[in-house]
C-alpha cells in the first residue's frame, strides 16, 4: 500500500541506466573517497574504480526492478517525518 502512494506516474530519470538519485549519491560519496585515498593513503585508483562499477552495476539492476526508485526516495525523504499528534491514539496522525 505504502509503495503504490509514493509511486510517480511519469517514467523516472536515468543516468547510465542507473535511477539518477541514487547513481548521483553514489558518485558523490566514492569520488571523493577516491580522490582522499590517492592523496592520503596512495592507493591504487582501480580499487576504487572497480568499487564505483560494481555499485552502478548493482543499482542498474536494482533500477530494473523498481524503475521508481529515485522518485521513492525523495518521497520517502519528504514523508518521513514524526508527527505530533494532539491526542492520545495509536500510530501516526498527520493533525495540525
């Protein structure tokens, strides 16, 4: 029931075949790992190249099963939220 609300009805962004929330967040946190490792520690780059393939790899398949992922994480991210609730029930209830 939850999946179907937050579900958006256009066709999602992509990026590499990859939903782009997720492919961007995955970019943004390995390249500066990547960066910091050859500056700090001189590592070797292709572990880290590797390490951002294999990741891709894995949300291009996870972007094949749920094409919606990106739009579910913002909404999710939008939705998430603890109500205060002005009288005493059980659950959430989202009153002013």
């Amino acid at each position: 029931m939850r999946e179907e609300i937050l579900k958006a009805v256009a066709q999602p962004p992509k990026f590499l075949f990859a939903p782009m929330v997720p492919s961007i967040i995955n970019l943004g946190v390995q390249f500066p790992m990547l960066f910091m490792g050859i500056g700090v520690a001189d590592a070797n780059p292709l572990l880290f190249v590797t390490s951002i393939l294999i990741v891709h790899a894995a949300l291009v398949y996870a972007g094949f099963k749920e094409p919606h992922l990106s739009t579910m994480l913002q909404a999710y991210g939008q939705t998430n939220k603890i109500s205060h609730n002005l009288y005493e029930v059980q659950g959430n209830k989202f009153e002013p």
